[in-house]
C-alpha cells in the first residue's frame, strides 16, 4: 500500500531534477561568480546534486519499505 503513494512522488522528484538540470535553468549562472573563492556554477550543480540525493533517499527511507 505504501509503495502506491510513493511512485508518484518519485516520478514528481524525477521530472523535478530533469527540469533542475536542463540546460535553460543551467546557463543562468554566470559562470565568472565566486562564493568563498570557489566558482559558482559547480558549487551549485554540486549542491543540487547532492539535495536531490538527500531527497531521494529520504523520500524512499519514509516508504517503510
């Protein structure tokens, strides 16, 4: 009965990080910007990257699965 509810929640998040990290969304970084000294562009696609894992595995551990 669980699995029912979280399908469609992994499909949302799915087409959530397809839409993230297309290209449009991607090339609105300026890629001369600095945070800390590190450049912006792979700071946030790696902080993307890592909150869509973070979601992921929450999401399926909340499954009880």
């Amino acid at each position: 009965m669980q699995t029912r509810r979280v399908q469609p929640r992994l499909l949302a998040l799915f087409f959530a990080a397809l839409m993230a990290l297309n290209y449009p969304l991607l090339s609105l970084w300026s890629p001369q910007a600095t945070v800390f000294g590190l450049p912006l562009f792979p700071t946030a696609l790696f902080g993307l990257w890592a909150l869509l894992i973070a979601a992921l595995a929450w999401l399926l551990e909340r499954s009880g699965d």
